[in-house]
C-alpha cells in the first residue's frame, strides 16, 4: 500500500534533521523508494519478467566542468516474476551517489537510484548505468562538458583623479563571459564617495554576453577616496575605484569694483562683506547684491553674532547696526577711524582703531586711549581680547585691565586669531606669522615681499593667512602650505571669513572675492 502524505512527511523530516547537506538527494530518493510500491501495479504478462526503467535513457544536458548536476531513475518491476539488480557505471563521469530499495524486486517493488554527473573534460561525455539485471537492460547517459566560465573585466581599475567637492565624475567598466557557462553575481559597493549608477544588483550573462557598470565618484570630503566594486562571484575580480577629493578655489562676482576689506557671515548662506566709499554687498545662498546708501566712508571691518545682529565700523567713527530689518548709525566716541570690530556676545562687543571701545547692549564706552593705533582684534571671551598695533605691540584684555604681552615683535602686525589663549596666531607687513603657545612667540613662517593681512581658522589644524598677491597659505596643525598666488604686487586679500573648513571667503582689491571649499554659486 502507499504510505500516507503524512507519514512521508514525517519519515521526510527525520531524515533531514539527522544527514547532512551531500545526503539530501538520497533522502528524497529514500523517500520516493517508500512511497512507490503499489499493489495495484500488474504485469502484461504473467510469465515474462517486466522491468520499467524511467527515464530509460538521461540527458544531463551542458555542464561546466568542475560542476556538477544530480538527477534520479526509477527501476520497478512490472511484472509477477521478481528478478534482481546489481547497479554500476562505466565512467568516471557519472556517479551513483545511492541506490535505496530491495535487492530483488518483487510484483510492483521498486529501486530508485541517484545518479550525478560531474564532467572533468571537455565535450560529448557518453555513459552507461549498467542495471545487472537481463530484464532491465542498461541505462544510457548523455552530458557535454564545457570549460568554466571565464569572466573578462575591463577596465579592472577606475582611476577618477582629483575632484573638487560639489563636483563628480562618471566611469565604467564592461563585465563579460569570456566562457561558455553563466556567469551570476551582484554589482555592489560601500562607500559614500561613489554610487553605482548603472548596472548594479544582480546580473546572470551567457557565453558572450556582458554588463556595462556606472561608477559616479562624487567626493563628499577631501583626502584619498578608494572604494571596492563587488562583483558578488568568485569567477569575477573586484573592480578597484580611486579618487581624491579637493575643496575648489572659485572667484566670484562681488557684484562691486570697491576694495572690500572685511568679510563676516551668520552662516554659509547669509555672508557679508564691507570696502571702500561705504560699499556693503550681501550674499544670499544663491547670489550677491550690493546693498546702497548706509554711508559714503570706507568701511573696514564687519562682525555679528546673527544675521538680525551686525555691526559695521569704518573711517571717521563710523559705526552703525543691522537690526533685521534696517540698518542705522550708532553714538560713536571714538577719536578717529575704527579699523576692527569683535564680540563674544551681543552685548559684548568691542571696535578698535584710535583706540578701543566696549558695547555693553546699551551704549559704547572707551576702554582704551587713542594713544595706540590698532588694527585687528580676536575676542576669545569677555576677559580673554587680544589686539595688535601698528609698532608691533600685542595688547590683552582681562575685561577690566589691559597688559602688553612680551613678543619681541616690532613690525606691523596686521590681523591676530586664536583658537585658545595659548594657541595664537599673529601676521605682519614683512610676511611673517608668528605664534604663542601660551609661554612664549616664536616666529613660525615667513614668505618675503608679500605683506600679509587677514587670518582665520576653523580649529587649531585649519588655519588660513591671506595677503599681497592675493597670497593664501594654509596651516594644518603641522606645516604651513601655500594654496594660492593668484595676482599682482596690487592685488591684496584684506578679509577672510568661514562658516567651516570647508566654506571659506577671501576679500580684496577691485571687489576681489573668492571662495575656498565646496562649490557656491
């Protein structure tokens, strides 16, 4: 009788949980062998021995060589005569992996067999699966082995150059079955300085047939950018991908021929910048205006801590504020010309020129004497401000006294910035940058005929000085490096201003302005 589909079931699953993966052919074949006998089955002929053999003959079909493809045949005995059989093949090539049944086959019994095929060679490989047994005859088997698959990759390396921030790149490489089998696989990467545009995910190719891949390198920082391309198959290389992201030197139009000295922004969208003949231009996002009629005077320096809160100093006492909505002139008692502007505070700000004084969020009070011609300032908090003169002089501000600190220095310094009390930078009309780390100064870098102007830095490694030539250097904790000269003994960089490392502004002659970063409009 058959067994029941329960049952089956049953015996189906305890084998499974107790023989291992190369057994699973077998278990099935086992259990088919279980459920075959049938009672019902009757020979044509009482007398002669009936063997049913299906399939009698088997076509394994192409098989790359090294692989393999399993396939089972079923022997019964149609008959009422039992006889037995003894399986054997004559190839190496075809394997009996088990045989589960009786040794002799009774009325309607049967014998399955699993038979693997498994060329080593290449070409018509012809087999026979000998039964033993008159009755049944022998099996014949058919296979054709081909070579491997052979992947072909070209390009094997993308090599995408250096590219600016803001900016990408497209390549590709062509995967192709250089073979006779199929090539299967998944294009894949892992990085977020490159995407695969085209041709990735899973892919299966026949002899002669290819993928084409898109690789967009598209830097989302500077530095050395490599990234592996999957190709998700042994039989196929990895694809390596290199690149070096740069921030991007851009000139802008200012929108102004006037001379900008100064430079402040409340963020990488909203930046302004203040010259001569009381020029204002103003930098949305997307584009730059000039904004009319506040004053006639040169102005020399901007500052804010909001883009509703910002102060604008330049000659003859000239002071006035952005409120948000417009801007107005503010009680200046200064003495003559105010160079400078900085604040830890909206009602901490100090401007400096002929001599220095302090906002307190009402009204402005001299704090220093107009002895002392001043011409930048770096205002670390409400009692760590620090200024330079004309003569050399390093001044700081305790918030209620004022000390000399000893430099040594007796040239014109320029513009002063620090990331900490003890890690400032100062530069001069001669070219030179000098440092205190909190002891003593020293005299860290010096670039003849070039007079130096403005400085600025993100943290203590990110440090921009800019001057005559429209000269840029650059420090990175370690070294200084020069990253632009791009003019003449005229042209000079008066203003530096950065919302980060990477979105940072460059003032000069004739409305000069560049940007050194990820790309702006």
């Amino acid at each position: 009788m058959l067994i029941e589909y329960r049952e089956l079931e049953m015996a189906r699953s305890s084998i499974l949980r107790s023989t291992g993966p190369r057994g699973a052919l077998c278990i099935l074949v086992a259990l088919f062998c279980m459920s075959c006998s049938d009672e019902g089955v009757r020979p044509a002929n009482g007398d002669t021995p009936v063997c049913a053999i299906d399939p009698f003959a088997i076509d394994f079909g192409t098989v790359e060589t090294g692989e393999f493809v399993d396939t089972t045949v079923t022997i019964t005995n149609a008959g009422e005569i039992p006889f037995t059989c003894c399986i054997s093949t004559d190839s190496r090539h075809y394997e009996i992996l088990c045989v589960t049944g009786p040794d002799t086959l009774g009325q309607g019994e049967c014998l399955v067999l699993a038979v693997r095929f498994q060329p080593d060679t290449v070409g018509a490989i012809p087999g026979t699966i000998e039964t033993g047994c008159g009755a049944c005859g022998a099996i014949s088997c058919t296979g054709f082995g081909v070579e491997l698959s052979v992947c072909d990759i070209e390009p094997r390396e993308l090599d995408f150059g250096a590219r600016c921030i803001g900016e990408y790149l497209d390549g590709s490489f062509i995967l192709r079955n250089a073979g006779y089998g199929i090539i299967r696989g998944e294009i894949g990467e892992a990085s977020e300085h490159y995407t695969i545009m085209a041709g990735g995910g899973p892919y299966a190719i026949g002899a002669g047939e290819s993928v084409s891949v898109t690789v967009r390198y598209e830097p989302a920082a500077t530095g050395l950018h490599t990234c592996v391309i999957e190709t998700g198959t042994s039989a196929c290389p990895e694809v390596i991908c290199t690149g070096t992201g740069l921030y991007a030197w851009r000139k802008i139009a200012s929108g102004t021929s006037a001379d900008l000295y100064g430079v402040w922004g409340s963020s990488s969208s909203d930046v302004i910048a203040v010259g001569t003949g009381g020029t204002i231009v103003r930098y949305n996002g997307s584009s730059w205006s000039e904004i009319h009629g506040i004053a006639s005077f040169p102005l020399y320096d901007v500052w804010g801590t909001a883009s509703y809160d910002i102060f604008v100093v330049g000659a003859a006492r000239t002071l006035f504020h952005y409120n948000g909505y417009s801007w107005g002139f503010m009680n200046s008692p200064a003495a003559g010309d105010l160079r400078c502007i900085d604040g830890t505070a909206w009602n901490d700000v100090f401007a400096a020129g002929k001599g220095a004084m302090r906002f307190d969020g009402s009204v402005w009070s001299v704090i220093l004497g107009v002895d002392r011609s001043l011409t930048d300032m770096w205002a670390y908090s409400a009692s760590e401000i620090f200024m330079v003169d004309t003569i050399g002089t390093i001044l700081h501000y305790d918030g209620t006294e004022w000390s000399e600190l000893d430099s040594a220095i007796n040239t014109r310094l320029n513009a002063i910035w620090g990331s900490a009390p003890d890690d400032i930078f100062v530069v001069d009309a001669e070219g030179n940058i000098f440092h205190y780390d909190g002891a003593r100064w020293r005299r860290v870098y010096s670039i003849f005929y070039s007079d130096l102007r403005a400085i600025w830095g993100s943290a203590p490694d990110d440090v921009y000085v800019a001057g005559q030539y429209f000269t840029v250097l650059h420090y990175d904790g370690e070294d200084w490096e020069m990253i632009l000269r791009d003019g003449t003994w005229e042209d000079t960089f008066y203003g530096i201003w950065g919302s980060s490392a990477g979105d940072v502004f460059f003032v000069g002659t004739g409305g000069a302005m560049h940007h050194y970063g990820r790309l702006v409009d």
